[in-house]
C-alpha cells in the first residue's frame, strides 16, 4: 500500500506541474471534511491548483436515527468552528472543461490527509478557537480519561463495532492513575455503561447531547483518549498533542484491509487487555 501511496503522490505532483489541476472530495462529517480540507490546503501551500468538490452538500443534512438498517446520517457543513466556510474553498465547479485528478475516499485519500495533519501549519487551521469546555466538564481538575463511544447512526452500517465490554476493561487500566472519566457518544449513553463506569472513578462525566465541535475538544484535550473506529475519533486523536491516546486495531473487520493497515502504523505498540 506504501508504494502505491509514493507512486499516488508522485502522480499528483507530476500533473500539478504539467499544469493539471486536483480536486479534492468532500463528504461525510466533521472528521471525513477535517482530512479533506487538510489536503485541499497542504496543496494550496505547495502551490498547486486545486478546487473542493462540494456536491455533497447539495443534499440537505439528513440526520438518521437508530435502528433504520443501512442509512447513514447525511451531514452539513462542519467546519464553522475553525473559521472554514464553505465559501473558503474553490468550487470544482468552476472547473468546466479541464481534466484534473480527482482525490476520492479511500486508504490514499486518509493517508494524504493524515500526513498534513501533521504539519504546523495545517494543525494551525484547526486551532481550538472556542476550546473552552471546563462547563461541560465540571470545572475541577484539568486531567481527564476520554472514551469515545461511536452508536448512533453508526449502528445502521458498521461492519464492525466496539462493544461496551471492550471499553470498560480498558478504562480498568487507568482506574489508579487519574480520578476522573469523560465518555463522548453520539447517542444516549445506556444504564449499565453508566453503572459500571462510575463505580470504577471517583468522577464520571457523560456527554452524549453535545455537539460535534464540543465533542471534539473534549476528545483533543483529554490526558488519556481512548477512541473508537471512527474518523472522528482518528482526526482528534492525531490533534491530541498532549495526552496518551489509544485507538481500536480493527476499524473495519475484512472489508477494508488498506484502511486496516494504514490505521495500525500509526502507533509502535499496541494494548493487551485482560482476557476476562
């Protein structure tokens, strides 16, 4: 997969040069548009032409519930919050006749866009302009065990899902080293999770009616962020500069197995967990 990433990135560079332009799709939700416009402006600052494809936001925001097999959510706009309108990017629009290469969902695509967010000046794109989230939290103690808890909509098409038990046996690790956990869900949060988590912490905090951006800053702020197969999670994890951040092995099951490697090079070790 590394190589035909080399041979993807010498292409997009050889064309730029020859004077092909690129576009870059955007779709899917805060994660999915954060890695999109991280490549859309890593080529800007490299000088190439490049223009957004936005034809997903044609489609009005489709928020899907639980149990509607196969439909996923239909999302809007969510870059707002880091000062990104939609308005920022050139529309491939705009591009009526002239061949350009075109950067669609995939391995390549992520790992495009996982290698600008880790430049300066990308990350600098994503700055936390609004990162004030003590009220959520609280207030107290600024140090913090995440978990993120990936339902909702996900449920209607995941081929793969992390279930609560994995969560809970990993957070009994960190049980002697920090007094308080924060679970992020983009559903409610069901009684025996709260249950047993709150009798493993001295403080539980349960947030699953908040918004993406919040959600996110309490992710990228955490001392210790235990994410699910989810780009949302992958995107604050890799922004998470300061914490120990601990993301699942297996994202995708048998499906996907570029993504599946790509995910796993990431990290030098890995989590054993206790067998019971």
């Amino acid at each position: 997969m590394f190589k035909s990433f080399k041979n993807y990135w010498n292409q997009l560079l050889t064309s730029s040069q020859a004077g092909k332009p690129s576009i870059v799709t955007f779709t899917g939700g805060m994660g999915a548009q954060m890695i999109s416009a991280a490549i859309y402006f890593q080529m800007q600052f490299d000088g190439r032409e490049v223009y957004a494809d936005l034809s997903y936001f044609d489609k009005p925001k489709d928020i899907a519930t639980e149990g509607d097999k196969g439909r996923p959510t239909h999302w809007g706009w969510q870059l707002e919050q880091f000062n990104l309108q939609i308005e920022s990017f050139a529309n491939a629009k705009l591009l009526v006749s002239r061949q350009a290469d075109v950067i669609e969902d995939g391995a390549l695509k992520l790992q495009l866009g996982l290698a600008a967010l880790r430049q300066v000046n990308i990350q600098s794109l994503f700055s936390l302009h609004q990162a004030n989230v003590a009220h959520l939290l609280g207030g107290g103690e600024d140090k913090y065990l995440c978990i993120h808890v990936r339902r909702g909509d996900y449920l209607n098409v995941a081929s793969h899902l992390i279930s609560d038990d994995v969560f809970i046996r990993l957070a009994k690790r960190f049980v002697d080293l920090i007094n308080h956990v924060v679970i992020v869900s983009d559903s409610e949060i069901t009684g025996d999770l709260r249950v047993r988590l709150s009798s493993l912490f001295a403080k539980t905090t349960f947030l699953d009616h908040i918004n993406e951006y919040e959600a996110h800053c309490v992710m990228r702020g955490a001392h210790i962020f235990i994410g699910s197969n989810s780009q949302f999670s992958l995107i604050a994890a890799i922004l998470n500069t300061k914490g120990l951040v601990l993301l699942p092995r297996t994202w995708f099951g048998n499906e996907q197995p570029d993504l599946e490697i790509l995910v796993s090079t990431l990290g030098d070790f890995q989590v054993i967990n206790d067998v019971a």
